[in-house]
C-alpha cells in the first residue's frame, strides 16, 4: 500500500507539504464527499466497480494521514438515500464493497484505536451489511484516538426530518415544549448529535456542490474542491487541503 502511494507521490513532495502545515491549526474534523470513482474507471476502460475499489484505497490513505497528524474526526459521505437510483448491479457493488472493507480492516482499525461509526438509515441497509456494521461499532466503541464517521444511506434533508420526528416525539409525549426547542436541542437530535461541526469539507472530482451532506453540520465549514477524483485522492492531495484550509480567516460570521 505504501509503495503505491510513494508511485504516485514522491516522498519529498509529502514532507514539503506535511512540513508546511501548523500543527497547532489543523482541523479537528474533516468531512469528505468521496465522488468521482465511476467517471475515474471509465476514462480508463474499466468498470465502475474498479473505481469504487480504488476508492477504497483512498479511504484508507486518507485515515493513515489522519491518524499520523492528529485529525480527530473524519467524516466520509459513502452512499446516499438518493444512490439507490443507481443501477442494481453498482448497488450490489458498493454494499458488497462496504462489508469488504469493514471485514478486512476492523482489526487495524481498533488496533489503532480508531472508533468505527456508521450514521444514516443503517436499518434500510442489507441484513448483511446491518451485522458487520454493528460489528465494528461494538468492538470500537471505547477507541479514542480518530472517529470514523461513515455516511451510509444517509441524505442531509433526511436526518433534519429525523431530527425534526425525535423532536416532536417528546413535544406528544409532554417532555419538552416549543419553547424548549433551540439550536444545541436540534443538533443533539442529529445523526451526528455528539460531534462537533465539521471545519473542513474536501469534495473531490471537480464538483461545487454539497449534494445533501450534512446540511445542517456545515454552516460555517470551509469548503475546498479539487478536480482530483477520489480514486486518486490520496495523502499528498489529502495535505494540499489542509494547507489550504490554514490559509483561511474563519469569522463565523463576525469580524476578525
């Protein structure tokens, strides 16, 4: 794996990045939209499915560089509610896919004392896919060292309406009044209720939208686009993001 990644991006071209980065203003969360995998195959005569493996690969990459720096929650947006538009057979790929990498990986990933969770409707999931997720949560459950928050059937509009039902739930059930209702209450309700805000989006394949991604999570994010599909998103590119977030004045809307 590491062989591949020093193909494709000389060690030296690393270190200058990684020694550019401010240790002390890195993101404490990092989302990603890892798109592109299909059009990647295609323009090199391969089937989709060959670049949803590669895509994996990247996944990979991108939890290394985050474990080796310090990133504390990483955020991937792997298959939406709207995916299931896609043809049975790239369906069947990407949950096929999806066990393949939580069965192969589970054990690195809880000796590195990464933390797997899984956010979305899981229960719309194959029975499958359901029992390795379940898996890898209980096993990783107490690992503190990188969150891995995997999007899977999951939509941004989705989760508010989630969110919004959970809510209302207990306004029938007498135990909060409209009153009651502020930000912090709506925000504990999301899928992602006990994380803080992502600080950066990386959305790769040349794309300038959020394509339903944590709607609500990314008020104030900062947002970096790269023409890089994800296949080849890997550390090198995954450190020219965080260069460029550095470069950023984050005001939350005041002044700085």
């Amino acid at each position: 794996m590491e062989n591949i990644i020093k193909s494709i991006f000389p060690k030296n071209k690393q270190d200058n990045s990684r020694n550019n980065l401010e240790r002390s203003r890195l993101p404490h969360h990092v989302a990603i939209i890892m798109d592109g995998n299909g059009r990647w195959a295609q323009e090199k005569g391969l089937p989709r499915g060959a670049g949803h493996r590669a895509g994996m690969e990247s996944l990979r990459a991108a939890v290394e560089l985050c474990l080796d720096l310090g990133i504390n929650i990483l955020s991937v947006f792997a298959f939406s509610t709207e995916n299931w538009k896609r043809p049975q057979e790239e369906v069947s790929i990407l949950m096929g896919l999806l066990y393949e990498y939580i069965h192969k990986e589970l054990d690195e990933l809880h000796k590195e004392q990464v933390q797997v969770r899984a956010v979305g409707r899981i229960s719309d999931l194959p029975s499958m896919a359901q029992r390795e997720i379940k898996r890898a949560q209980d096993l990783t459950s107490n690992n503190k060292k990188l969150i891995l928050n995997i999007a899977l059937n999951y939509g941004g509009r989705t989760e508010i309406i989630d969110a919004a039902r959970s809510i209302a739930q207990l306004a029938v059930e007498g135990k909060l009044s409209p009153d009651e209702i502020t930000e912090e209450v709506f925000q504990k309700h999301l899928y992602t209720g006990d994380l803080p805000d992502p600080d950066l989006l990386i959305r790769p394949a040349g794309e300038l939208r959020i394509s339903n991604y944590l709607l609500w999570q990314i008020a104030y994010t900062e947002f970096y686009s790269t023409s890089v599909y994800w296949p080849d998103f890997r550390k090198e590119e995954f450190l020219l993001a965080l260069l460029s977030y550095q470069g950023r004045k984050r005001r939350f809307g005041g002044l700085k």
